[in-house]
C-alpha cells in the first residue's frame, strides 16, 4: 500500500507534490532544480533499444554500484522494451525482486536519498524505485552498552535491516508483525515497530503506532527523540520505556506481549510497555538456575535502596538521630569529624557532587585512559580530602559504597533515576531527619503509583495486584512454573508452554 512520506518544508509544496509526467525532461528539470548543489546525486542517462530514453538518479556512497550495473543498468540495455507500455514492465527486466512504483516528485527524492535508485523512463508516467543499496556499516559485534555474562553475543547495530533479522531468526512465525513509520521533515528517519500478533494487545500496539505517526519534528537521530516524543510524563525521572542493545532481550519482550520500537542509525531500541520491576531485572535471572537468578535479584532490590537512601539516612542520622548509632560507632565517627568544618549535609553534598563529576569525567574521555582517570581521581581525592580535613572518612566510605550500588543497576536510564532523585532526598534528610526521609520515600511512591507507561500501571503487578505476575517480580520462579504470560502485556494467547514432564528418575 502506497505510504506517504512526511513533507519537506525545504522543497515548493507543490512541485513536492507534482505527479510524475510522461515528459522525462520535464521530470529532470524538476529533479535538478530540488537537487541543484548535491553532488552527489548522479543523473546516469541511458538510451534503450526501443530508441527511448531513461534516467537513472541515484546518491553516491548509498548504492551497490557492482549490483546497479549487472542487474539493472546491463539488462535494461539489453531489453526489448514496448515504448507504449507502462513503467510497471520494466520490473521483469530488472533482475532485483524489491522495486516499488513512485507517483510523484517527492516520493524520487525520499527514495534517491534513502540510497534506492530510481527509473523515469521518457513517454511512461511514473517512476520505479530499485532496491541495491549499500552503505558501510558496522559489523554484528557484542553489545558494549549491556554486558553479557551467559546468552548471546550478537548486539544490534545502526542498520535498521540488520537489527530486524536478528529477531526475526529468533522468532521463526509469521505472527512477528513489523509496521513501518518514516518520522522527520528533513531525516526522514525509518522506525519499526514490532509485535506478536495475537499475543500483543492492540489497543496498545495502536497507541504506539498513533503516537509515532503524530510526530511532527524536523529529524530523529536517534531513539532518545523517539523516546521523550512517546512517554506520557515527560517530568517524571523514572524511565516509561526500557531500552535494549540485544536481540534476544526483545526476542523475550516481544513473547511477553510487549511491543519492540527500532530506529534507524542507532542500535539502540525501545521497548514499551514498562514497568519498575522489569527495570531492576536482567536478561541473566532467566538463563541460569532459578535459585541463582532470585538471590542476585534480592540483592539488585537491596543495592538499589542503599544507591538511593545512603547518603541521606547517614546525614540524618548523624544529623539528628545519634542516639540510633552505637556508642562504640559513635564516638569513632564523632572523633573522624572534629576537624570537618562542613555539617554532614554539605560534606555529603560536596562528596556527591564530586564523584558525579569524576563519573561523567571517566565517560567522556577516550576509552583507554577515561577507567583510570575516574579510579585514579577518586582515590586520589578522596585520600586528599581526608587527609585536608574537609571530608571524613566514613563518609568516603559512604559514597563510595552508594555509587558501586548504582552501578548494579541492568539498565542505565534507572542508575540516572537513582543519581538525581539522591539529592533532593538527601536535602530533605538533612533538614527534617528521618521525617523528610520518609516524606521524600512517600512522595516518590505515590509519583510511582500514578505514574503509567501506555497505560500500564507503573508498580504492576504489586499495585494493581496479579498474582500470577508475582512470579516474576520479588523472585524469580522456576521455569516449569512460569506457563503463562503476564496479563498485563498479552492477550489471547496467555499460555507460554505445557505441562512440565516428569524427569524424576526411579
């Protein structure tokens, strides 16, 4: 089915629109008045033996030109064409199977620009895009943003092709439906959306698919834009889609019944619905023994509360709660202070802030030296502070322990949650004690209550409460257990698998 392609506002609207004419030259003056200062595109004219002209526009560096000379330039020379037939004949001449028929102006300039060549013929309305594009890309490689302890090693890459066979040679059947979307004025970015067919819900695959044409924006480079353009709270710093660089990872999201969102030019790819639990879970709970993957969870969920509570119930206990510590502890805490000048609020804050700073210092620098440069930074700081007397040493201690929490964190847009919400929580403990600590901890529970990724209950399933989700969430039950899809992602086709089979021996 023909699919238009968003406008581009740098083009006349109406020639942008201008149906293609049967008067090549016509056709070409219009071209080259849309192209005039691209180099490179090429105008490759040609004349075919039935004595009719032809033109083939195509962009440099996009096209296989070995694939553009011996399967559509040689046999076109080749064939003996009927001048009064239609543009639609020549398919059959053309040895590539992926051609499309164009109807006006603007659909040659997507597709000479998306890297298809495209066929105008003199005296035949229309034009035929042909399907020989070649770029350089990168190689299927590890994932570098999500590191893979046991499963596959293949990660997406840029290309939007390749991203989509590697689920499709996971999941075998025509019930993988993918839906394509061109999204930008002047990108022209292509996004796919992927789901099961029976398994997703479709007023959620709706959603998606209603909010992805309604983009009105001038480029998406990448699926952050797609991302922050989708949620429905775009204030709120808890990620409402999950983000995935593996095939297998939305291989399994795409089973659960949820729906799988690819751009182009990036690997990176956008899963929704969402909720807190599937944030704190990792590809790993469900490849090695049952037991392993709930103890690792358990602890996950641990890390996470010290990651985010640390710093602020340390302030508020020294603050105002010492008779809550050890007398022991105490007193060697109250010895490590007497020369800090700071209250234990700004120490904290001063603390934080650095080592936020030697984080993004590490990640922005090359590779090679940016680990070393934040490790180095650290102990060096930190060991300098201390021994200055502007920070104590428990309070090192402190801060280190939360930022190797933070780091446990499966998925990375959760660690920046847990990095912002830790001042303001922070801030309230050092002015209200454990009283601005459980205000700010009811304050971020009841936002996770009304908080909603496409309509899915944030907290699902603690609240509202499915049972048989609860399978998934504070443990990780045993694989034989698991015989239906969460409720809340799927529809219809509920049942995952049979009954186990014995395999006790006698």
């Amino acid at each position: 089915m023909y699919k238009p392609y968003p406008e581009d506002p740098s083009i006349d609207k109406e020639l942008y629109h201008t149906l293609i004419s049967a008067d090549l030259a016509g056709n070409v003056r219009h071209l080259k008045k849309i192209f005039e200062s691209c180099e490179d595109v090429i105008f490759h004219p040609i004349r075919l033996n039935c004595g009719i002209s032809a033109i083939v526009v195509y962009t440099r560096g996009l096209v296989d030109m070995e694939l553009l000379d011996g399967y559509v330039l040689s046999p076109l020379l080749k064939a003996e064409m009927n001048p009064s037939g239609s543009i639609c004949n020549f398919k059959e001449q053309i040895i590539v199977s992926d051609t499309k028929e164009l109807q006006n102006i603007g659909d040659i300039l997507h597709e000479a620009l998306g890297g298809k060549p495209v066929l105008l013929v003199d005296t035949l309305q229309g034009a035929l895009s042909i399907e020989v594009t070649s770029y350089a890309k990168r190689a299927v490689e590890e994932p570098l943003a999500e590191a893979v302890v046991r499963g596959p090693r293949e990660g997406f890459i840029e290309a939007l092709s390749v991203n989509i066979s590697l689920i499709r040679r996971r999941l075998r059947t025509p019930a993988l439906k993918f839906v394509s979307f061109t999204v930008g004025r002047y990108s022209k970015t292509d996004v796919t959306v992927g789901y099961m067919e029976g398994i997703a819900k479709q007023e959620i695959v709706r959603q998606v698919s209603d909010r992805i044409s309604q983009m009105d924006i001038d480029g998406v480079i990448e699926s952050g834009i797609i991302e922050e353009l989708m949620e429905s709270n775009n204030y709120s710093p808890f990620p409402q889609m999950q983000t995935t660089e593996r095939p297998d990872v939305a291989a399994a999201c795409l089973l659960e019944g949820r729906i799988i969102i690819m751009t182009d030019n990036t690997p990176i790819a956008l899963i929704a619905p969402t909720t807190f639990w599937s944030m704190l879970q990792s590809p790993e709970d469900y490849y090695q023994r049952f037991i392993i993957g709930t103890l690792i969870r358990w602890l996950r969920y641990m890390f996470f509360l010290i990651a985010m509570l640390a710093p602020a119930i340390y302030v508020a206990v020294l603050t105002f709660h010492q008779e809550m510590v050890p007398t022991t502890l105490l007193l060697r805490v109250a010895k490590s202070r007497e020369e800090i000048p700071f209250p234990a609020l700004v120490e904290a804050l001063i603390m934080e802030i650095t080592f936020e700073a030697l984080r993004e210092a590490g990640v922005r620098l090359p590779r090679q030296i940016g680990s070393a440069v934040s490790i180095v930074g650290a102990l060096v700081i930190g060991q300098a502070a201390i021994q200055a007397g502007l920070v104590s040493a428990p309070m090192v201690m402190v801060v280190a322990i939360t930022g190797i929490s933070s780091f446990m964190m499966p998925q990375y847009p959760t660690s920046i949650a847990l990095r912002i919400l830790r001042f303001p929580i922070m801030i309230l403990s050092g002015m209200l004690g454990l009283f601005g600590l459980i205000l700010a901890m009811l304050l971020i529970i009841s936002h996770l209550c009304i908080l909603r990724s496409f309509g899915v209950s944030y907290l699902t399933p603690l609240a509202p409460i499915y049972p048989n989700g609860l399978k998934d969430v504070l443990i990780r039950a045993p694989g034989g257990k698991m015989k239906f899809r969460p409720a809340f992602y799927a529809r219809g086709n509920l049942k995952r698998q049979g009954d186990k089979p014995d395999n006790s021996q006698e």
